[in-house]
C-alpha cells in the first residue's frame, strides 16, 4: 500500500470534514452540512498562514485516506527545545486496520526529526481504548495527565 | 499581593532559566549555568519570532515571579476552533502556596477567551500531584492521557 503525503489543499477540506464527523466523537461535534460551515474555512487559512502548523494528508491512489495536524513549538524547557504536538489524527474508515496509522506517525515522526524536535507530544481521549493501545506500541509513554478546560463562546 | 503580566524580555532570560532549574524536575533537565547556555536564546528568539507564541512572566513589585508560556492553535476540529496550550508554568520557590498560580491562570484564560479559544488545554506529569489537584480546582479535566516521546538528538 504506497502512501503519499503532501500538505492539506483548501480542495481537500470537504474530504477532511466528512472525515472528521465519521467518528464516534466527532459525529457528535462536527458540522458536516454542505457547503462547509465557512469556520472551517477559516480555521483553513489559520493554519496555512502559521509556518508552526501543518496539516498533512495521506492518499493511496489519488485518494485522502488520512489527516493529521503538526505543531512545532519552541519552548525554553529541557535546555531550549522545539516540540512536535500532534493532533486531529484521523483515517478513513475503509483503510483502518492495515497499518496506514503507523505510516502516518512514522511520517509525522520523521518531520519531527527534521524539525529537530527533541519531544513528540498528543493527548488522546481515554475513551478512545484502541488509540491509546495504539500509541503505546508506537514507544509513546503516557507519563502526563492531559486536562481540558472548555471554555464559554465568546458573546 | 498585586500581580503584573507582562511578556517576557530577554533580561528576563537568566532569571526564567534559574526558576526552570529551581525544580524537582527541572533540576535534572536544565543547565542553570553562566553565560547561558545559547541553546536557552536561540529558544527565546524562536518564541518572539511567533505571534501564536507567548512567554510571558508574572511580577510583584517589578520581582518576575511566575512564568508560563501560551501557545495559539488553530485547528479543524470542533467545528474550526482555536485551542490554548498552556506549558512550562512555573512560581519561584518564595512565592507558593499563595494564590499566584490562580492569578496567574485567571490571567492565561483571560488570554485565551480574547484570542477566541474554545479551549484550553495543558498536560501535568503525574509525578506532580500538587499540580494535577491545583488544576482540577481550577475546573480542568483529565478526559485524555499525555502521552511523549521522546527522540534522538539530530546527529
């Protein structure tokens, strides 16, 4: 299975939402009406300008099957240090299960290293079982607690 | 006790190091010496250069105190959403145990709910149970695991 990845196009970003909202937590939180919900376009073109941020897809065969946001942030911690936050992992429900995922974090890995990241950082939901399975035989430690705090729609 | 924030400046920069240092943790991953190791400056320039990222400090009668840093993301998820992480939150040793940090977290979810964030989200060793209470007092959830990990230095 050849997996290509390239940066998000704003073309993708139908793809990307239905993507998102086919998911047990994210069909309860997701707008997947057409034409998008013009915030996602928004959060689009947020992302594209910040050169910290990239939104990634994997294709098999001209086709998205895959997605994933990196953060690079430079912090003064552990002697001056960037880190790679990654986040909105998401795969097609038709290609899970045959190792895109760790093609994915491989890639996302890599970029990392690139980057010259000392740290690679996620947080996952603890009712995503599978997930957390998942990122521990990628060699990820859960030594962190990770805490939200949601906050009110600005009036 | 009256508290100014302010972002950080880099003749804050030896006192922020120190404070890292001034840590259970800390004390086994930072390089407290002087001049400062460049690694420290590069870092500070890096967080300066990034209009998403803010290190900022936290003064008592012009004494910096407390420091955190914000991170700005835009994400997809959640309906197109910014999200605010909150990382290396610190309070030097003469000043704990009397509200700052509260301050100083009434201060960065002052920052996120003007930036138009959903959310605010951070990650806490669970070697710190201080710390993990502290932020459930505050209304913040443990809903994910944090997981790391941690990669070679480039060659």
């Amino acid at each position: 299975m050849a997996v290509h990845f390239r940066p998000a196009t704003q073309d993708d970003l139908e793809t990307l939402v239905l993507m998102l909202q086919d998911d047990a937590l994210g069909s309860q939180r997701e707008d997947g009406t057409l034409p998008l919900n013009a915030n996602y376009l928004q959060a689009f073109d947020a992302i594209q300008a910040d050169p910290n941020n990239q939104l990634m897809v994997a294709e098999i065969q001209d086709r998205v099957v895959g997605m994933l946001q990196l953060t690079f942030i430079p912090y003064l911690t552990h002697i001056g240090s960037w880190r790679c936050l990654i986040e909105g992992v998401r795969i097609h429900t038709d290609y899970r299960g045959q190792g895109l995922g760790e093609q994915m974090f491989q890639y996302a890995i890599g970029q990392a290293q690139e980057k010259g990241c000392q740290l690679v950082q996620l947080t996952s939901d603890k009712q995503r079982p599978d997930a957390l399975r998942f990122y521990e035989k990628l060699g990820f430690v859960a030594t962190h607690e990770g805490f939200k705090l949601r906050l009110l729609s600005p009036a």
